[in-house]
C-alpha cells in the first residue's frame, strides 16, 4: 500500500481533509490504476470541501475506470447538479439507474435534478414511483408536491403538501411549500393562516419568520414587517437574520439603519453569501453622505464576495452593478456571459437587472437577445398574474370622457415628473386623469401635491398589495392605462401583467420594450422609434414631433447660463458627461478617447457622483489612458442633484451608447451646451437623436463612431457656432417642439384618443 494512502487516511480521521485530498490526488495523478473506492473516497471528500470543479474532474476520471460504480455515478451526478451542469448531471445519473433501476438515492437525486431544470413533466413520475416504493416518506411526497407546482396543478401540489406534513409536521419546506401556493394563489389569508401553523408547530423557526417578513414585504406592508422584526431583534440580538431581515425591511425609507443592519449580518455570519452582497448592494445605494465612499467601500467587498462562490441571479446582480458602476470592465466576465446572464435575471423576475444589460450590447443578435430576456420576464409574469385575474366591472355609463390612467411612483420631484408635467399643466377636457403610485416617502412634495390636484382621482398607495393594487385599477374603469416607469426603482410594472384597463401602453420611464405582451402600444416619435419594427415587442404609438417636452418645474431660467465660454475661461475645450455610469462601455470609452486625442490640450469632465470613489476615477482614467490620452486630462465634478451649474464647464458633451442619454441630453442643451450623439438600431439608441432633432441640431447625432469623432472635433474647432448656441440654444428650444409645451399635450391628448376610440 502507498504510504501517501495510509497519510490520507490518517489525515482525514484527523479532520484534515484538504490534506488529505492533496494526497489522494498526488497518488491518482501518479497511478490511476486505484481501486473503485479510492476515486470514491476523493469524489466525496472534494464533495464536502465544495471543490467541485475537481470533483468533476476525479469522478470522471473514477467513472472512466469504473463506467458501472453506482456510488461514482450517483455522487458525480450530484456534483454536476452543485455546477448547475444539469444535462450532465442527468447523464451520470440516468448511468447509475441503468446499474441500479431501484435504488430509491439515485432516483430521488434524479428527481431533483428534473425539478432544477423546470421540467415537473418529467420530475411528477419519478417521484410518484418513489411515493409508491416508500409511502410514508415525506419529503418524496414533497417533492412530488413541487412537481406538480411546476405544472400549474396547484390544488393538487397543496394536497401532497398536507400530506407530507401529516406524516412530518417538523418538515420545514414543506410548510414554506404550502405557503408559497397560498401566496401564489393571492390567497393571502390562508397563507398567514397557515404559517400560524407552522410556527405552532415550530416555535421560533428562523425560516417561518422570515417568511412571515417576505410575505409582508411582498404585501406592501413595509413598518408592519419593521415593528415585527424589531420585537424579534429585542429577542434574538445576536440573529443574523433578523439584523439582513430588518435591512431588507427597512432600506428603501432608512437607508443608513439598512446599512448598520446588514453591516451586523454579516460580521455574525461573515461566510453568508447573501449577507454580505445585501450589505455591497446597500452601500452602492446609499446617497447620504459621503457617496463616493459608500460606493468604494461595496466594490472593496467584492473579492471576498466572489471568494463565496455566488451563483444565484440574483448574488449576480448585484456584483455586476457594483462592477459597472466603478467601471470594472475587467472583472465583468467573471459573473457570466451576456446571455446566461441576461436570461438569469428575466426567469427569476429580476426585470431591474436588465436596465444595466442595454449598454452591454454589441451585435444585432444582442439586441434581439435583449428583446427575448424582456419577453421571458413578460411570459412568466402575465402566467402568475393569470392565476388570479382581477374582477372587470359591467361598462360605465357613456358620459363623453376618455379616462386616463398614469402609472408611476414618480409623479412628484423626478425626471418623469417633468415631463409629465405639461399633461397635467394642459388637462385635455375631454380626459380625465386617473394617477396611481406607490412611492415610499412619507410625505407628498409640492410636484406630487400638484399632479394630484390636477387629477380626478390620485391613489398613493405604497402598501398596497400587488392584486388589490391591480383590482383598484379595474375597478375605476379606465379607457387606457400608461406606465412611466418600468421596473425602476418603487414602481410596478407587473400590475399590467393583470390588463386592468383595456387598453394598455408605456411611456418614458423605461428605454425599452417592457415584455409584455399585455402593454399594447410604446409612445414614441418620428425619430426614436426603431427602423427596424421587430426591435419592439409594443406598436409604436408615434406622436408627431418629439415624445417628451420639458416641464416648467424643472426647465427654467433659474439655471444660470455664464457669459462666454468655458474655453475662454479654462484656456482649454472641455467635454463631458453627466450620465450614469450604468451607460459607459468599453467600446465608448475608445471613441471619446478618439475625440481627445484629435482635439489637442482638450480635457474630460464626469459630472457624477462616483468622483470621488478612487476605483471609479482610476478605472476611468486607465481607459482614456489605452487611447493615448494622459489621466491628466481627465476631471471628476463630484455631485448630486446640484449638477446644472457644471455645465458651464463644459464645452461639448459626448453622449454614451449604445444607451443614450434622455434627461442628461435635455439638461445639456437647456444649458446651451451641444451633445454630440451615436444613432443606433434599437429605441434606446435613438433618444438623443430625438432631443437633437427636436432642438434643431439633428446634424450633431451621427450614424457611425468615425462620423460621430468628425462632428466632435469639428465642433470644438467651430468656437462661433459653440458661443451662438451657449446664447441661444435655449430660447430655440422654448420655440420648437420641446419647449411647445401646450402644443405637445394637445398632440398626446389627441393621440391618446385616437388610440382609445381604434378598434381593438
């Protein structure tokens, strides 16, 4: 017997594992010639150390001596399974049932594997003949439950599900089983009902009281969750849980507690995964204080992030915000591909995600594979919503008025809430508003005061359910419904999954098709609206000169525009940006380079918040520096909100793509301040172009980067056209179509009726 053997085996009756894996891969590297149970005893021991990229490796190396080993093919097929490697996974598992058509572990694991990949289909027998083999185990009769969930065949799933807890009441899964179909159902009753039950029957159960948070959550019902959570803290001080349950809770209206709250679960729990990137997610939230700093110190958790190995989508998200918001381009790899991650999201209903995904494109096919991760949120979306349709009133009485509906959390102080503006400032006669939000502040500001009493009926309801939320829209039997913003931030795009108004359409808030098909129509106009057709899922609902137009409380005389020009001032021409680092990509960053390096002595200025994060400006400035413009050149304004003054420092700005800008590009040129802009393909790569053509400089947005490097450097060279348009600019937008304010509700008001009286 080899003496590495006998030092393996004595290492791991001395709890070394690792040392002994060492061994026990030096002896089958040397001579793979080992009996069955040596490969056995590496497989399992690189199992339980978690080391499965190896584990892959030495069972399949076990498996090619030893093709007919049930416990290799079984455990390398469970291996598999941790990788997510599923179609291998059932190939050695299908392997080890030929050896052992009846062993109940191979089966059971094959099980799991079908129910991994979604297909209940294929899971349901499986487990039926395991039920049959083994009637009073529960959990085979759970896991048949979830077959069946997977199916749709939900009343059937409950009852498997009662009858695996009569036989186990202590089956913790099976009561979260239960309570999710419950949930599922909207049958929020029987779901609290239940889960008084389980905590009967499991006092104190950490997994029972988060799912009591998580159900309160999902209701809306954010302080209730806050006290219930707290009394649990005055309990259970030292419970990780509680402190990432309360920062969950409580981070969308305190922030700063969120972040003490997530900061204490992960010192308690430093080797949870989701602890410490809810805590890297906060902190890149966080917009008190020193910003910059808060965003420096989530990016300095990153490689201890990574170093536990996240998988799920959403770990994945959040490492990849925090990524492109210091402009990590580097490391983004590490999370995945653009498809895997992009379809990730969409099956876990992580619609936000897909926000950050628009600037990653690159190819035609991206755009279309973009297309399909909106529509594969939509489709599971509209499934869940179909479960539990809302109740439709018998028709109104005729009384000559187009109802209107306006969905969005930021009908108040907010990029929409100007350019909705002009709606209310011109309310139509013929309409009337129905306005719908669910924005967590505490208090209505002067804008949300005013769009409410400029409405028939204005519903704030940050803690209303998502049905009941959808069942009040029905109920007040709109015409057409609008959304204005996505899945952005508070808003609730899901609640047109229900179709609560007949006719259905999105506006302004979000860049791109939605994905649903139950959103009729996207509001666009003769320049952003796609050549290509096939890049929307929604008909274009076209107005007649520009989507938008500029809302009086924001696009005003009180933004000072300084005589001359920041050239004379600084000596030197300036561009800059002001957009969110959501929008930069690699590509980008070697145009704009392009462009200062044809412009000698020029320099860049970021407007962002992300200034004063030292990974942020070092990654920016190595990316100017790959196209042979010095760091030197390169300025960080670092601001929130206050940004408009900046733009007297800035001669030219240059435009992100594949995203565009939208409030950016109005701001800059409110501020006399040209924009040099790519047009693309896509609705979301055409805004600016909009914004340009409506301001009467369409020759500034240019169709390929060659043309958009000319039109740049060209400009900076044109002093008398720059020092014209700093002088005048401003009144040629009040006189065109962005500044018609009155004129462009007309147009949408029209337009809207047009839409509501077409046949269906």
């Amino acid at each position: 017997m080899d003496e590495r053997l006998a030092a393996a085996d004595a290492a791991l009756k001395a709890g070394r594992a690792d040392e002994a894996i060492d061994l026990l891969i030096a002896v089958a590297t040397e001579e793979p010639n080992q009996p069955a149970h040596i490969y056995r005893v590496l497989l399992t021991q690189l199992y339980r150390r978690e080391r499965y990229e190896e584990g892959v490796v030495w069972g399949s190396a076990g498996v090619a001596r030893y093709p007919r080993d049930l416990d290799l093919l079984n455990l390398l097929g469970v291996v598999y399974r941790k990788l997510k490697r599923y179609p291998e996974a059932m190939a050695s598992l299908d392997a080890a049932a030929k050896v052992a058509p009846g062993n109940l572990a191979v089966q059971a694991n094959r099980g799991n594997v079908l129910l991994d990949m979604e297909d209940g289909v294929r899971a349901e027998p499986v487990f039926t003949k395991l039920v049959r083999g083994d009637p009073r185990n529960a959990e085979f009769i759970r896991q048949l439950g979830r077959s069946l969930v997977k199916q749709g065949k939900l009343a059937a799933a409950k009852s498997r599900f009662k009858q695996a807890l009569a036989l186990q009441k202590t089956l913790i899964d099976a009561w979260l089983d239960i309570i999710a179909v419950a949930n599922e159902e909207q049958n929020a009753e029987e779901a609290e009902a239940l889960l008084e039950k389980a905590l009967a029957a499991n006092p104190d159960h950490q997994r029972l009281h988060e799912v009591r948070v998580i159900l309160m959550r999902r209701a809306q019902q954010f302080r209730a969750a806050d006290a219930y959570l707290t009394d649990l803290l005055a309990r259970m001080p030292e419970a990780a849980w509680v402190h990432h349950q309360l920062g969950a809770t409580v981070a969308d209206y305190a922030r700063d507690r969120a972040n003490m709250h997530f900061k204490r679960a992960s010192e308690l729990a430093p080797t949870n995964a989701d602890y410490l990137l809810a805590l890297i997610e906060s902190l890149e939230r966080t917009r008190s204080g020193d910003e910059g700093g808060h965003i420096e110190a989530a990016y300095q958790f990153v490689e201890r992030a990574l170093a536990l190995k996240p998988t799920n989508p959403g770990q994945l998200k959040v490492l990849n915000e925090i990524l492109i918001r210091v402009c990590a381009f580097d490391e983004l790899p590490r999370l995945g591909d653009f498809k895997s991650l992009g379809r990730g999201w969409a099956t876990t209903n992580r619609h936000t995600a897909l926000l950050k995904h628009l600037a990653q494109v690159k190819t035609l096919e991206d755009r279309y594979e973009l297309l399909e991760q909106h529509a594969i949120w939509g489709r599971k979306t509209e499934a869940d919503a179909a479960r539990n349709p809302v109740r439709h009133p018998a028709p109104r009485a005729p009384d000559g008025k187009i109802r209107l509906g306006l969905l969005s959390s930021d009908l108040r102080q907010h990029p929409v809430g100007y350019f909705a503006q002009p709606l209310f400032d011109q309310v139509d006669p013929r309409f009337e508003l129905y306005c719908y939000s669910f924005y967590q502040g505490e208090q209505p500001d002067r804008l949300q005061q005013y769009f409410a009493s400029k409405s028939t009926a204005f519903h704030w309801n940050p803690e209303i359910s998502t049905l009941n939320a959808a069942q009040m829209i029905a109920d007040d039997q709109l015409d057409m419904l609008i959304e204005l913003g996505g899945t952005t931030h508070m808003n609730r795009l899901d609640l047109m999954a229900y179709r609560a108004a007949p006719k259905q359409a999105s506006w302004m808030g979000y860049p791109h098709s939605a994905g649903l098909s139950t959103i009729d129509y996207l509001i666009t106009d003769p320049y952003n609206t796609p050549p290509r057709r096939d890049l929307l899922l929604e008909k274009p609902l076209m107005m007649p000169h520009t989507w938008i137009a500029l809302g009086r409380a924001v696009f005003t005389d009180a933004h000072e525009i300084k005589p001359g020009l920041p050239q004379d001032r600084n000596g030197v021409i300036t561009f800059g940006t002001a957009n969110n680092p959501h929008k930069y990509n690699r590509e980008m960053f070697e145009v704009w380079a392009r462009v200062l390096h044809e412009t000698p002595g020029s320099r860049f200025l970021f407007v962002r918040p992300e200034g004063s994060t030292p990974t942020f400006r070092r990654n920016v400035c190595a990316e100017f520096e790959r196209g042979g413009v010095a760091k030197e050149r390169i300025g960080f304004a670092t601001v929130r909100g206050a940004h408009m003054p900046f733009y007297n420092e800035i001669d030219i700005s240059l435009d992100t793509f594949p995203l565009t800008g939208g409030t950016t590009t109005t701001e800059s040129l409110w501020m006399g301040v040209p924009v040099v802009s790519l047009i693309g393909e896509a609705f979301y790569e055409r805004l600016s172009y909009s914004l340009l053509t409506n301001s009467g400089l369409k020759d500034l947005a240019s169709d390929n980067k060659d043309d958009f490097v000319r039109t740049a450097v060209a400009l900076a060279g044109d002093r008398d056209r720059r020092l014209a348009l700093r002088q005048t600019l401003r009144e040629q937008i009040r006189s065109g179509p962005l500044g018609q304010t009155g004129q462009f509700a007309q147009d949408f008001y029209d337009l809207i009726a047009k839409a509501v009286h077409a046949p269906a």
